[in-house]
C-alpha cells in the first residue's frame, strides 16, 4: 500500500516538475509564441499611451469608438443584466452576512425561528456572495471582456439571458432549502443536488457563448485574461459536477472531496476570474501593457499545477492520510511561485503609474484588489505551514483570511471592473461621481477593521485553545472584543454595497445618452 | 497561447491529475480500511438526530475531529483520542468541521452523558455557561401548560422559566440529544490506522 502511495506522490512532483520545466524550456523556446507585443492585444490602433477611464470623462469629451461600440453595443444586456443579479445578491448576502456576525456576539438575537438559526444565515450568506454576487457578476464581467479581447462581438448572446434567469432561479431555491433545513450538509456544497442539476445547466448557457466566441476571434493571439477565464470556464463546471454527484462519497472520503472541491472553487473558479480581470483592466486603464508578458504565462500554468492540489491542507492535523496532508502542504508553498509572477506583472505597472490612482476610481478598487491578492495568497501559503495551522485552523482567523481572499482581492476587483464597464456598456456616465469614492473608503476602511480584528482575535482564539492550562472558555471569552470588531467593519462593508447597489440602480434608469447606441470612449491623454 | 483546444485539454489534463491525487488516491485507501474495532453503526433514532445536526448547521462552530496529542491539547480537554479514518465509515455527510467556535463534539456523548443536561443546554445556552455564545434552539421545544404524560420537561433556572407552564421537548430535540449521547469514538483505534501523522515523531504512540 505505502509503495503505491509513494509511487502515486513521486510521480505528482516528477510530473508537475517536468511540466514546469517544459514550460520555462518552452518559455525560452518561443514555442507558446509570447511576446511582448502580444500584450498590445487589448488596445486598438494607435489607443495605447492614453489613460481610459470611463468614469473620468465628461460628458463632452467623447469620442467615438466603431469597432468596441459594436461589440459593447451586443453584449450590453446579459452583461447588465447579470451584473444586475450580482449586485441584488450581494446585497442580500451582506445582510445574511451582517446577521451572522452580530449573532456570534448577540446569541439571543432572532433565536425563534429555525431559519434564522447561525448556522443557517451563515450558510445562506456564504452561498450568496459566492455562488450569487461573485460567480455571476464575475461571469457578466468575462461575457463583456472577452469579446473585446477577442475584437469580435459576443456569439449566441441571448443564450446567457437565459442562463442568468435559471441561474437566478436555482440559487433562490438552493436558498429557500436552506433556509428550511435542506441541505447536502457539506461546506461549499450545502445546496441540495437537485437543485444543483439548474445551477449546472445554467452554466452551459454562459460557457458555450464564451468558447464560441473564442472560436470566432478576430485576432490571432489569445490574451492572458482569455487563458484564465477559458481555463476557469473548463474547470468549474467538473469540478461542480464531480462534487455534487450524491451517493458516491461518505465518510472521510467524502471530507477529501469536499475540501478539493471547496479550495478549487477558490482556485480554480474564482481566482481566474479575478486575476484575469485584473490583467486586462490594469493595463488597459492605465494605457501600458503588463510589465512582463512571457512572465504571464508561469504565472498561469504554475496556478493551474499547484492551485488544483492544495485542498487537503483544511484538513491538516485530521483523519487523512499523512501523504495527502504534506502533498497539499507542499504545492500550497509551490503557490508563491505563480503568484509572484502576477504579482511582479501587475504590481511594477501600477507601481510606475502611481499617479494613475489618483485619476481611476475603477483602477484604484482593481489595483487594490490585485495588491490583496498577493496578500491572500501568500497569507494562505503560510497558513499551510503546520506549526502555524496548528493555532490559526479552526479559529475566527480563517474566516479573516477568506474574506481577504473572496472580499480584499475578488470583491474589489469586481467592484472596479463594474464601474469601469456600465459608462461603456450604457453610454451614459455615473450620475454621483461622489458616491464611487464614498463606496471606495466605505467598503476599504470597513474591511481594515474586519480583517485585523478576525486575524488578532482569532490568533489569540489559537493560542488559548492550545494552552491545556487555560479552559476552552477562556478561547470563547478573548475573541468576544473582536467578534464585535468585525460586526462594526461589516456595517460599513454593507452600508458601501448598498450605496453602490443604489447608484447602479439609478445609472441604468437614467434617460437615454445623448448617442443612442455609441458607446464613449476616453478623450486622448488626460492631463498626466 | 495561440490556440484553444491546446489550452482547454492541458488545463483539464491537470485537474484530472489533481483529481488523481486528492479525490481517487485518498479514496482507495480509506475505503480499503474496516471499521475501528468497536465502531457501532447509528440507530435510527440517532439518524434522525444527526439529521437535525446537519439541518441546524451545527458543524459551522463544532468540529468532530480530535487532534493528536503532539499537536494539540484536545486529548486533555476531554475531546478524546486522535480521530482516524475508520471512525467515519457510517457518516454521510462528513461532519467534520473546521470551525471551534465551541468544543469538539466526537466524544461529546461519553463527556456529557445526561439527557436533561444537554436538553437544557440546546434550549438556551447561557443557562449553564453565561459566557456561552452558543444559540439557544427555541423552537426544538414547545411551552405548555402542563406535561402530558411521555412529555420530557427541560429543567431550567428561575430566570429562564417561562411565566407560566412548562418547556417541553419536541421529538426532534430528543433525536438531537440520542445523537449527541451517542457520539463516543473511545474505542482504541488500530495500530495502523489511517490519519495524519505529520506532527508525530516516527514510532511514537498517538
Ligand atoms: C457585509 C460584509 C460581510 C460580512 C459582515 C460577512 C460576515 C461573515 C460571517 C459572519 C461569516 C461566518 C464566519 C463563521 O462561520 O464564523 C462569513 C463567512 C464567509 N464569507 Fe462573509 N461577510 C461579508 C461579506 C462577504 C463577501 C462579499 C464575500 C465574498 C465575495 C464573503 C465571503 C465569505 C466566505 C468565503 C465565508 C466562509 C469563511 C470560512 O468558512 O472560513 N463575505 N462572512
């Protein structure tokens, strides 16, 4: 057995070694054909050079631009209409969130009714921001983008229409089942199968569009943030449906599964939609490529080699095999690889263009993001060294860590490439520049607090639960001032989504663009 | 990165691996292990119980997996032995948690072994402990007037005490509470039992 299993181990690192070697042999080669210029593909003739900041411009600085007004023009209603749904669960996902929260320190707060119990509002909180505000908005995000990388419109463009509307429909039911004591019973997996079998179907409606456009590109190269959302596109849905399929796991098995699935929703899902949003928005809204294009392209097969194995370390120290534990333990470490990559790529452009900042609310919440990124991987990484698992795993800090993840690095993301693609989409700007900045320092100053308090209060969580001389409610007792912490950083996180849920409402309800139909474009060169 | 087919085989080729590694491997050899010697299989009423545990969301503050004694004083605080593999054969879903917002539960049933403890204690916490964050089931139990016969009161302090009448339990709380009672993985665990022993000297017992 123990020889089958080291065989099993060897042949993982000799293989994820030789593909690393292949990649760097076919890096030096040329072989996957990148260079520099390839990083130009997200700018149109003669467009580099200049900032474009939709939400900069005034209303007299447009001008024209065909060719993306044309494929803006296609995909303006799935895209606004997804990013619609995306913000309506962000929204209720914050309250569920916020209700959680206060829970952990008002324990007899709406005790009466099942469906308000703890663990179901945090259930039906995780489910929402994940699977609602994030999945959807991040899909409705790569719907726009992808057709302007590719310099074609969308394909099948009605067909995601009738994917948000099952999407929405399964998640609503996923969540009354929840909320009614229904569910798989697994984190991350809580939604019942069967209503799964509509998220899944749902996904084919995005998925084929994307792919289909990909096909029909009008440029030869695909661009770095077309790898990430091809690759995430190809992996959710088996991993979604690999994990979802009843019956066939149990025990602690069934908890290797859970947490392959769990980590990769992060991973492989989530990540690539972020850090390929990322990787267009930064470049283009400051008007310079990346730093390093070919670097680009460690960072995402090294993501895709080391990310897909690091699942069992949420099981470090449990009743897993020795081998699966170390194995995760070791490609959590191989993770600083593909994340320094990105890293170098998006930080030194921004770092060179700071003054960008000042200029793009837009650029400023993906920036930020991507900084966070960095952090939460690297904060993760750690985490997954044993000595230090031994006092963070089950305590508040994981949950610190989450949100730096799902929140600092995605949600911020998001958050920019929204305000970034309703002017382009709609052609029509912002109406309350104001509240894109309040809405920055609201959700940016709200998560500090969150953040520090659950990383604190949950190390000393750690440590008194470590200590045999202290009893357990001594570990109860120490996290109570940061419990309370977070729900102050919490309000202000929510009190941001929905000031930006209501200016999105009314950007869209606004009356018609002066141009029906024309999307703007930047003035050339702001002053910089 | 010129082509797409090349891209999408090459990422799944990957996860397939991944797939390889953490989903097959891990299980083919925990299905290959018996159960823990002494390991009984639920009752129905237990089942039921564990139902609720899951309904309730329960996992998202208790974990059911006791560390090993080099890593981590779970032993000492009463959680019990080091959780292997085989302890869990008849778990479906796996509750094993990764949250301790409150104790370790896989051995609550030999720790806490009274019914009117734990029936108390699930309808309101503080009750027992003030500091206790733990949320109160309410709705797991029922007021009225008077017990009928076969009626479980919970027994509560002056302050908890509804105005008039008694608080009685419902068949769910009583399923909830034969689950808890139940949960006792005392049993040694074979020799060569399935965990991670990444924190032990070679040799050392766990
Ligand atoms: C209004 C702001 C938010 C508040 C107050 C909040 C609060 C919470 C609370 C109380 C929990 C449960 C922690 C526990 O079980 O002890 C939680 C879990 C979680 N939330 Fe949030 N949240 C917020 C926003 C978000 C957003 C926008 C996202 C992602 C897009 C997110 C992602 C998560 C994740 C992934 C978990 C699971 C953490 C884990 O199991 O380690 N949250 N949140």
């Amino acid at each position: 057995m123990s020889l089958t299993i080291g065989l099993l181990l060897a042949l993982s690192f000799v293989v994820s070694l030789l593909a690393l070697a292949f990649l760097i042999w076919a890096i030096n080669n040329n072989q996957l054909r990148i260079e520099q210029r390839h990083a130009y593909t997200i700018f149109t003739e003669g467009e580099a050079g200049q900032v474009d900041d939709p939400t900069a411009e005034r209303e007299d600085d447009h001008h024209f631009d065909i060719e993306r007004a044309g494929i803006d023009r296609v995909s303006r209603l799935p895209v606004l209409i997804l990013v619609a749904s995306g913000i309506g669960w962000l929204v209720l996902g914050s309250l569920f969130g916020l209700v959680a929260s206060l829970k952990l320190h008002w324990p007899d707060w709406l005790d009466a009714q099942a469906a308000l119990t703890f663990g179901r509002v945090r259930t039906l909180h995780l489910n929402m921001v994940i699977y609602g505000w994030a999945s959807m908005t991040g899909i409705a995000v790569a719907l726009w983008v992808t057709p302007r990388i590719f310099h074609t419109p969308l394909r099948l463009p009605r067909l995601p229409l009738i994917g948000a509307a099952l999407w929405n429909m399964a998640l609503l039911a996923g969540a009354i089942a929840i909320a009614n004591g229904w569910t798989d019973g697994e984190e991350w997996l809580e939604i019942p199968w069967q209503v799964d079998i509509g998220l899944a179907t749902a996904g084919v409606f995005f998925v084929v569009p994307i792919i289909v456009t990909a096909a029909r590109r009008e440029v030869h190269h695909i661009y770095v943030t077309g790898w990430y959302y091809l690759a995430g596109l190809c992996w959710f849905p088996v991993l979604f449906v690999i994990a979802n399929i009843p019956y066939i796991h149990s025990g602690v098995q069934e908890a290797t599964v859970n947490w392959w699935f769990a980590h990769n929703v992060l991973g492989l899902w989530l990540t690539p939609l972020g850090v390929g949003t990322a990787y267009y928005f930064i470049p283009k809204i400051i008007g310079k490529p990346i730093y390093s294009y070919s670097l680009s392209l460690l960072g995402f097969w090294g993501l895709a080699l080391f990310y897909s194995q690091v699942g069992i370390h949420h099981l470090i120290g449990g009743p897993v095999p020795t081998w699966v534990v170390t194995l995760s333990i070791v490609h959590s470490m191989m993770m600083f690889i593909p994340v320094l990559a990105v890293a170098v790529n998006q930080h030194v452009l921004v770092a060179r263009n700071l003054w960008a900042l000042r200029e793009s609310i837009p650029l400023r919440f993906v920036a930020l993001g991507a900084l966070l990124y960095t952090l939460a991987s690297f904060q993760g990484s750690i985490e997954a060294l044993r000595t230090v698992n031994s006092v963070t795993h089950f305590t508040h800090y994981t949950v610190g860590h989450a949100h730096l993840g799902a929140y600092g690095f995605l949600t911020l993301v998001l958050f920019g490439a929204v305000y970034y693609l309703v002017p382009r989409s709609t052609g029509r700007q912002w109406p309350w520049p104001a509240a894109m900045a309040a809405h920055f320092w609201l959700v940016v100053v709200g998560f500090l607090v969150y953040f520090a308090a659950l990383t604190i209060g949950g190390v000393l969580q750690g440590l008194a639960m470590l200590d045999a001389t202290r009893p357990f409610a001594e570990s109860v007792r120490v996290t109570m001032p940061y419990l309370q912490a977070r729900s102050v950083g919490g309000s202000l996180m929510a009190l941001g989504h929905l000031l930006f849920a209501v200016h999105f409402v009314v950007a869209v309800l606004q009356r018609p663009a002066p141009h029906p139909g024309a999307t703007v474009l930047s003035k050339p060169a702001v002053a910089a | 990165m010129n082509r797409i087919l090349p891209l999408g085989v090459i990422a799944l080729g990957i996860l397939a691996f991944a797939t390889l590694m953490l989903v097959i491997g891990p299980a083919i050899q925990i299905k290959s292990m018996a159960p823990t010697p002494g390991l009984a299989n639920y009752s129905a009423q237990e089942l039921r119980g564990r139902e609720q545990y899951v309904a309730q969301g329960c996992v998202y503050c208790h974990s059911q997996q006791p560390r090993s004694a080099d890593q981590a004083p779970d032993a000492e605080r009463g959680w019990g032995r080091a959780a292997v593999a085989s302890d869990y054969v008849y778990d479906r879903p796996h509750q094993l948690g990764t949250m301790r917002t409150g104790p370790d539960l896989f051995n609550v049933g030999t720790r806490l072994p009274s019914r009117d403890w734990h029936l108390t204690h699930l309808y309101q916490p503080r009750a027992i402990f003030a500091w206790s964050i733990m949320p109160g089931y309410p709705y797991l139990f029922e007021r009225k007037s008077r017990a009928g016969p076969g009626d479980v009161v919970v027994s509560l302090p002056a302050e908890h005490r509804p105005a008039e009448g008694v608080i009685v339990a419902k068949p769910a709380a009583l399923d909830l509470v034969a689950y808890l009672q139940g949960l006792d993985h005392t049993n040694p665990a074979p020799a060569r039992a399935v965990r991670d022993d990444g924190y032990s000297e070679r040799g050392e017992p766990r």
